[in-house]
C-alpha cells in the first residue's frame, strides 16, 4: 500500500513519518566518549555493566558489615538440650542466639512467639513445636535471671 518513508523524499502521511521515525532508531548507533561508533548490543553491555559495577558499590558494604557482625558459633550461646539443635535451625536463621537469650517469656507467650515466627517463615516441623517451646519456655522462663551480655575489654574505659 504504501512505502516507508526515505530520507530523500518527505513523507506524505503520519504513518509513514512514524515507521520512518521507528526504523531510524532500531538503526542508530550510540557514540562512546572515546568517539567509537556503538552498535546497540555494545551499548546493552556497557549499560548491564554500569549498573552490575553499581549494584556490587552499593551493597560491598552491606556484606562486608554482615560477615564481621556474623557469630563464629551459634549454638555455643543457645543451653544444651535436645532441642539446641532444632532452636538454632529454626531461629537462628533470622536472629542471633542474643535475641533469645534476653527474652524471658512464659509458655504461653512462648507458643505465641513459635506461632508467629513460624507464620513468618520459620522452619519448624509441626512434629518438633510443643518441645521447641517446652525447651524455650524452660530455658528462657520468668523466673530465670536476667540476661548478662558478655563483657567485652574494648568500652573505651581505663580499668583501675
């Protein structure tokens, strides 16, 4: 019916002007700053890479802050017990053994939290969750007293 437009001849309708429009710029190529001609593709690539070298600056920092602040062992803060092992794949997942061991919780607020935690994503096998609590609630009760954290030489006061 009718032709695209060429760059020689105008084009007579605004169909024309339009494919004209959208094959020029399947054709363009880009100019780097060095003053080499780009093909799409290269450019593809160059913007991929920009954006993969900015991603790894932004989050370098995040991962490096994770690793330091990452326990040698876990389950060495968690008390022994049967369950240990199960708490610390369950919990542990998300939160330091610190998180736990500051908690004094009653049973039932104890069921409460394993309920929730395992509504959020917490991997606990419907077989293992009445002992899960009973070792938390045993563990971690009211009547226990209170959490000391482990001191450590480097507050940046003078020992006498």
């Amino acid at each position: 019916m009718s032709q695209a437009c060429s760059n020689v001849k105008p084009c007579s309708n605004v169909e024309e002007r339009r494919f004209s429009a959208a094959s020029s710029a399947i054709d363009d190529t880009g100019f780097s700053p060095g003053g080499r001609i780009l093909s799409p593709t290269q450019l593809s690539l160059q913007l991929f890479a920009a954006i993969a070298l900015l991603v790894l600056a932004i989050a370098s920092p995040f991962w490096a802050l994770a690793q330091k602040s990452a326990p040698a062992s876990v389950t060495a803060d968690l008390p022994a017990g049967a369950m240990q092992a199960k708490a610390t794949t369950a919990c542990l997942e998300c939160h330091e053994a610190r998180i736990i061991l500051q908690q004094r919780l009653s049973k039932a607020a104890w069921t409460k939290e394993v309920d929730k935690m395992t509504k959020w994503g917490a991997v606990v096998d419907p077989a293992d969750r009445d002992a899960l609590i009973d070792y938390l609630s045993t563990n971690f009760s009211p009547d226990k007293p209170a959490y000391e954290p482990q001191r450590t030489s480097g507050s940046g006061k003078a020992a006498k």
